[in-house]
C-alpha cells in the first residue's frame, strides 16, 4: 500500500474530517504508543499502520487490505 492509497482508505472508512483527526491524534498501542502520522512520518510501510488501525477500530476486515473494487 502506498501512501495515497492509505489515506483514501482513511477517508472513506472513516470519513475526512474524523479520519485526519484519528490519524493525528490517537496513540495506537500497536505502533509502539506513537498516532498514525507519526509512525508514517518515522518510515512505517502505510500498509501495517492501516492494518492497525483496522485493529484498534475494529474495521470489517473487508477493508483490511484497501478499499474494495468497485463494480
């Protein structure tokens, strides 16, 4: 997952506004204390903060991987 694609995820999940809040501002014990955009600014694949992230909300795991294709 590339960073473009994780922030999508984040928007559609879990809508703009909250989504950019949550990123900021929660501490995920998963990634070592640390939010989501600190642990993407000190180099973690966006794949693996997206998973905890998934985890922590309890995300469907439908969207564990990205977004589903649309048909």
């Amino acid at each position: 997952m590339r960073h473009r694609e994780f922030w999508q995820c984040v928007d559609a999940v879990f809508g703009v506004g909250h989504g950019r809040t949550l990123t900021a501002s929660h501490v995920l014990p998963a990634l070592d204390n640390r939010t989501a955009e600190q642990a993407l600014a000190q180099g973690d694949e966006p794949g693996q903060v997206w998973i905890a992230l998934c985890r922590e909300f309890e995300v469907p795991e439908m969207f564990h991987w990205g977004l589903p294709e649309r048909r």
